[in-house]
C-alpha cells in the first residue's frame, strides 16, 4: 500500500477538515512544552512546522531540532522557521533519534502513526535523549474511552491511535512521570518528565 503523501499546501485545511480543535491542541503543546523553560528541543514529527512555530515564539532563547519523514513537509518547514534557531534532518521515529540529551522532546499527531510496541520503543528511546529534569511532551489522538467521542476519521492503517491509559503505562515503563496535560474528546496533550 502506497504511504499518505503529506502536502503542506494543504495540510491546514486538512487538520481544519479533520481535527477541528487542531489549534487548540497545539495552545496546550505550546503551553506544556513552555513551562518546562526549555532552551534545547526536539520535535519528532516536526511537519511543516506549525506547532513548533508555536513554541519557539513562547521560547525566544530556544533551538530546535526537528524530525520528519516527508521532504515536502520539511521544505516547508524550513522556509517557516528561523534557520539561526533550527536544525531540521529527513528521518523516520522508528529509526535512532539524535543522541541529545535534549531539555524538551515534543511530538504532535505523529506518534499514532506507530503502532502499540512502535510507541513503547519511541517512548524509552526518548526517555534516553532526554536529559535528567527534561520533559516530553506528547501532544495527540487517542482512542477516547467514549466511542461517541471519536471526531478525527482513523484508517486503522497509517492511524494506529492508542488509548489514553495504553500510553501513559508505556511512558512509566520507560521510567517516566506522565500526566495528562489536557484531554477532550479524541485528542490529549501528556507531559512526561524524566526524574
Ligand atoms: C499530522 S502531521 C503533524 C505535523 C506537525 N507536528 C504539526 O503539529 O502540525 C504528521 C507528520 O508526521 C510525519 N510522520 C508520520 N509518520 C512518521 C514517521 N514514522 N517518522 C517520521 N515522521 C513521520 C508526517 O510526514 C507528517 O509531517
């Protein structure tokens, strides 16, 4: 099965489309990714770089490191963000992350892409970049315990969301201290720190 081919030209009325409280959801990535005073962040998933915009203008002495599979979403990226204040690399999550150790690790709308063990890996593997004191921030959907409460369509083939519960077991397995941010309906934002 060909892969989704993410374009940045139409990526906002996509979210807008299809995850109408997208930008409240990157307010509460902003804010939780914020409170930490970070100054050196990865972003795994970084897009076109819409939310980390959001938290670089919240953060004016910090830099940036994002990830991201697509080439398309990157060139975006790039064109959108201060280059003195970001370093952008084309790579996937599965694969090894920069070795850090990072203040900040933050993800939006891109770990439900991997699967349950996909996300248990990905969470001890940043729980690794992230220095002692450092936090995560996952900002994403999950499957809600409501039914009624699912808003974003799944495909169950590239969106392989999680639950709320499921994620927050596999965080403390990678000796992390979750909490949830901020949830409604299929979206939630947690914060993980490392001690
Ligand atoms: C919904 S967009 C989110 C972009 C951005 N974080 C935001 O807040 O708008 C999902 C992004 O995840 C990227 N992505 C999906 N699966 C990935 C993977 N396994 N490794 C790296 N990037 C991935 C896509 O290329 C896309 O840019």
């Amino acid at each position: 099965m060909t892969e989704f081919k993410w374009d940045p030209d139409t990526y906002r009325a996509l979210m807008a489309e299809e995850i109408p409280d997208y930008t409240r959801l990157q307010t509460e990535v902003a804010a939780a990714a914020a409170a930490g005073h970070p100054t050196s962040i990865l972003d795994l998933g970084i897009g076109s770089g819409l939310t980390a915009q959001r938290v670089l203008e919240a953060l004016p002495e910090a830099e940036l490191f994002g990830v991201d599979a697509s080439a398309e979403m990157l060139a975006a990226a790039e064109a959108t963000l201060d280059s003195e204040r970001t370093e952008l690399r084309q790579g996937r999550i599965e694969d090894p992350l920069p070795q850090g150790p990072f203040d900040l690790v933050m993800s939006t709308l891109t770990v439900h892409h991997l699967d349950g063990p996909g996300k248990a890996d990905l969470f001890a593997r940043i729980a690794a970049a992230l220095r002692p004191g450092g936090r995560f921030v996952l900002g994403d959907l999950v499957v809600p315990v409501d039914p009624a409460d699912v808003v974003t369509p799944i495909d169950w083939v590239e969106d392989t969301p999680s639950s709320l519960d499921e994620q927050l077991a596999w965080l403390a397995e990678a000796v992390l201290t979750p909490q949830v941010h901020w949830q409604h309906r299929d979206l939630a934002v947690v914060v993980a720190e490392k001690d």
